[in-house]
C-alpha cells in the first residue's frame, strides 16, 4: 500500500479532470447542504487503467468542492467565513 507521501508527490502531477473520474465524498452522510446522514460516496469512471494517484487526487478535489459548497452556503446566509 502506497503511503501518503508517495501519493502526495504524483496526484499534483494529473490535471483537474484528466483522469475522467468523478467522485462524491459523502461516504459518511452529506451533513450540509443536503442533511442527509444515509447518503453515500460515489467513485465514476475508474478503469483498469486508473491509478491509485489518480483516486487520491479525485478525492481532494471531491473533498475541496465539498467545502467550497458549504462555505458558499454558510455565507449565503449571512454568516462570514474567514478565509
């Protein structure tokens, strides 16, 4: 199994979307905006192709959308985020 830093040193290298995969990082529950604590997480297009790299990378960017969305809707109700 790959350690973090391994990981770490090669997802930087795969552009944002490159690798056609999509994921939700709900594998706990979406908690806000949807407030549903039995959603699950999601991983699309992974061939036999795909690398483990690429699954990490995918999950930031899953991960850092998520958080973005929460952020925006926090502050859509008044309510500042320090950045």
């Amino acid at each position: 199994m790959p350690d973090k830093e391994f990981l770490s040193k090669l997802a930087p290298e795969v552009k944002a979307g490159q690798s056609g995969l999509l994921a939700l990082d709900w594998n706990n529950g979406n908690r806000n905006v949807l407030a549903d604590a039995e959603l699950s997480g999601l991983l699309v297009g992974q061939t036999l192709h795909t690398t483990n790299y690429e699954i990490y990378r995918d999950l930031i960017e899953a991960t850092a959308f998520g958080a973005r969305t929460i952020i925006e809707r926090i502050e859509k109700y008044g309510v500042k985020v320090i950045k």
